[in-house]
C-alpha cells in the first residue's frame, strides 16, 4: 500500500461512513405516523374492528319494533264432485283468482335470550376496541424498535469507522517510524491485522444497516435513508420512583390491552350462561296486524275481507331434548376458561411490567457506568499516548486502548437503545404508548425541537 494512501484513510473513511447520513433523515414521530396508515396488520385490525362493531346494533335490532309485509296471488283452479240421491256424480271447474296482503308489527315485550344476546354484544364490543388498542400498542412498539434498531446499526458503522481511521493512522505512523529506522516489522503486521478485522466489521455493520432499514421500510411503506440518531444532549435519563413499581402494575392492571380483551371476553361467557338459562323462560310479544284478502274462498269469490287484529303473543319451549342444558353447561366451562387465561395473562403481565420497570431504573445506572468509563477510555488513549511518546508504551497499547474505547461506545449505544426501547415497552403494557408518548422520545433524538420527558 502506498504511503501516500494510508495517509488519506483517515479522512475518507469517516467521509464515506456518514455519506448516507446526509440525506434528510426520518424521525421516530414521522416513522409512527407513517406506520398508522400504512401497515397491513393495523389495517387488517382496524377491518376486523368495523366488522366487529357491527354485532351492537344487530343484537339491537332484536328488541325493537319489527315490522313486514307479505303479499300473494293466486289463479285458483277448483274441481268440485258430489254424488245425488240417484247416485249420479257431479262435476263441475270454477276458475277465480285470490289475493292476500298481510302487514305485520311485532315488539318484543319479554325476551330474556334477546336481552341477554344485546348484553353480549356490549360486552363483546369492548373486547373488539380493546383488541384494536393493542394493535395500535404493537404496531408502536414495531415501529420504535425497528427505527432504534437502524439508529444502533448506524452506530455501530460510526464506530468501526472511526476504529477504522484511528488504526489507519497507527498504521500509516508506523511505515513512517520503519522507514525512518525507528519503528519494527510488528508494529505494521499488528496494524494491518487489526485492519483487516476492521474491515470484516465494516461489511458487518452495513449489512445490519441494510436489513433493519428493511424492516422498518416494510413497517412505513417508504424508502429510509437514514434516521435521526439518539442526542445525548437531550435524552433525560430518569429512573422511575422505586415505590412507584405497584402503582405501574395497577395501572398496567386497569388498562392494558390485553386485559381488557380477557375481561370483556369472560363477561360475554358469563351472559352466555345468562342467555342459555333464557331457554327455559318464556317470550311475550306484542303484535299487530292489517290483512287483507279478495276471493279467499269458493263460497264467496268476489268477497274482499279487511282484518285488523292487535294482541299478544306467549310461546314456551317445553322440551328441547336437552339442548338448553347443555347449552348451559357449556357457557359456564367457557367462563371458567375465559377466567383461569385472565389470571394467567396478569401474572405475565405483572411479570413483565416488572422486568421493564427493572430495565429502565437499571438503564440509568448501566449508562451512567458506561459513560464514566468512556472518559476513562478517552483518558487511557492520551496516558498511551504520552508513553509511547517517551518510550515506555508501544503501539500495541495504544491500539488495544482504542479498540476497548470502540467496545464501550457500542455498549454504550446499546445500553441507550434498551433505556428507551424499556421505557417505551413500560408503556405499552399500560395501553399508554401513544402518538403524545412518542412525540416525546422523538425529543430525545438530534435535531428536534420538542423537549421530551423522562419516565414518571
């Protein structure tokens, strides 16, 4: 390689790691909004939920007045035979033509079944709303960690480039001490393996670029060039009151998605019950009813009849060969299954409100940590430094300085990813990950101009 070349490494690899990052970038706040109308699951859910919606006013319909009308006509063909006292038989067509019209309004008045089917369709409509909230919960989460996955591989290519340059310069430094008959051999072959490695990790993290942008493309239906990175200047680092736990997994409790979807679904079991019961009780309708006929029969062919009739209507069903009882039998299993997933889904979730409660307050501690250990790093490149220049150091120090401060800017990228992503997940558990929740993260990220927030 010549010397020349390795001088300009340094320069033309940072150039070349951020070129793609000159582009306007996307945002976390774009990236959402874009997500709500574009994405196939949500759209399906949203689908599902019109459809759902419509079960209320159908099991509405069954306690309202209904109202129908009927209407027929007939050309009657009518063949009459009779036998006289002389045992002769007679017979004779009469030919007429009948119609009848009938208008009839029934009103429930005591349908315990119907009621309870209405009662059903109440509780089965909040099970459809609290269905759709969690995919809106789910598709935030999507979102956010496919963008923060793109704003960590981004990183990740920041970092091995700048590796990249620093070791290009020890390298380049150390043709230059050779050539001048100060330097070693192993110096350089040190150089260029580490080089080579680098190289290897370059390839690796633009390949991570290519497959989370990809996710997160599939997510917004658009091209991403590149996103808005984290800005450590803004992002709050808040750890949640320690005695604040249960009041998460109480809120988590009353308002989560999914609970709400295993709630509603055990009190539609229950009505089920309610409703199978109504098999042994009796209906009551009101009815009212407008007939009328013309030439209904032979005796009077030419007769019209107008009827009017209002009254009520009592049906029981005696027997049914057992269907209603086991109609019942069936409904409370199903409520008892319906109850034992409910108890089980809140113990995960109290679970899980937990882990990212932890992972938040954790988070902090962890960042703080890497970032003291940082300036540590960038302390340990100029102590290395200092000593190789008074020849108590060698190369090999100071590149092995450099790659544990690479190391921990990668965790430390990592360990912010995971504080936001636990802080934007405690919220979802909550059914509070809303476009207002992430307006604010988008605050924590470079070039925005809204002030977020820390975890309460």
């Amino acid at each position: 390689m010549p010397a020349l070349h390795a001088a300009r490494w340094p320069a033309l690899l940072l150039a070349g790691a951020l070129l793609p990052l000159s582009s306007p970038a996307l945002d976390l706040r774009e990236s959402f909004q874009a997500a709500m109308t574009q994405d196939s699951d949500l759209l399906a859910a949203r689908s599902a939920a019109e459809a759902g919606r419509e079960i209320l006013p159908m099991a509405r319909g069954q306690l309202l007045p209904g109202l129908s009308v009927s209407y027929s006509r007939f050309d009657n063909d009518l063949n009459t035979r009779s036998t006289n006292f002389a045992g002769d038989t007679n017979s004779f067509d009469s030919r007429y033509p009948s119609e009848n019209a009938l208008l009839t309004l029934r009103q429930p008045l005591y349908r315990p079944n119907v009621l309870a089917a209405y009662q059903q369709a109440k509780s089965h409509l909040q099970s459809v709303e609290a269905t759709l909230g969690k995919a809106v919960q789910d598709l935030a989460l999507r979102v956010s960690e496919a963008y923060f996955n793109v704003i960590l591989a981004e990183e990740g290519l920041r970092v091995a480039m700048a590796q990249q340059a620093a070791i290009a310069a020890q390298f380049d430094a150390a043709r230059r001490a050779l050539a001048a008959g100060q330097g070693t051999r192993t110096d350089i072959d040190d150089a260029q393996s580490r080089l080579d490695l680098n190289r290897a990790q370059e390839l690796g993290a633009r390949q991570q670029i290519d497959e989370t942008r990809h996710r997160l493309e599939s997510l917004i239906n658009q091209p991403v060039t590149s996103v808005s990175p984290l800005d450590r200047a803004v992002l709050q680092l808040e750890a949640p009151a320690a005695t604040s736990l249960n009041l998460w997994i109480a809120r988590a409790e009353a308002t989560n998605p999914e609970q709400l979807d295993l709630k509603a679904q055990v009190e539609t079991y229950r009505l089920g019950a309610v409703r199978a019961r109504a098999g042994h009780k009796p209906s009551i309708d009101l009815i009212a009813q407008r007939s009328l006929n013309k030439s209904d029969n032979i005796t009077n062919p030419d007769a019209t009849y107008l009827n009017s009739q209002i009254g009520v209507q009592v049906s029981l069903s005696l027997y049914s060969g057992g269907a209603v009882n086991s109609q019942i039998r069936q409904a409370v299993a199903n409520q008892h299954e319906a109850e034992q997933q409910q108890e089980a889904a809140r113990r995960r979730l109290e679970t899980e409100v937990r882990r990212q409660f932890n992972a938040v307050t954790v988070g902090v501690l962890k960042i703080h940590a890497l970032e003291q250990a940082e300036r540590s790093t960038d302390e340990a490149i100029k102590s290395n430094e200092k000593s190789f220049a008074a020849g108590v150091r060698s190369r090999l120090d100071i590149l092995n300085a450099q790659g544990q401060r690479s190391q921990v800017l990668l965790e430390l990228a990592q360990e912010r990813v995971n504080y936001v992503l636990s802080h934007l997940r405690l919220l979802a558990l909550t059914g509070g990950l809303n476009l207002a929740e992430i307006s604010t993260v988008n605050g924590w990220l470079a070039g925005s101009d809204i002030a977020g927030q820390g975890p309460q």
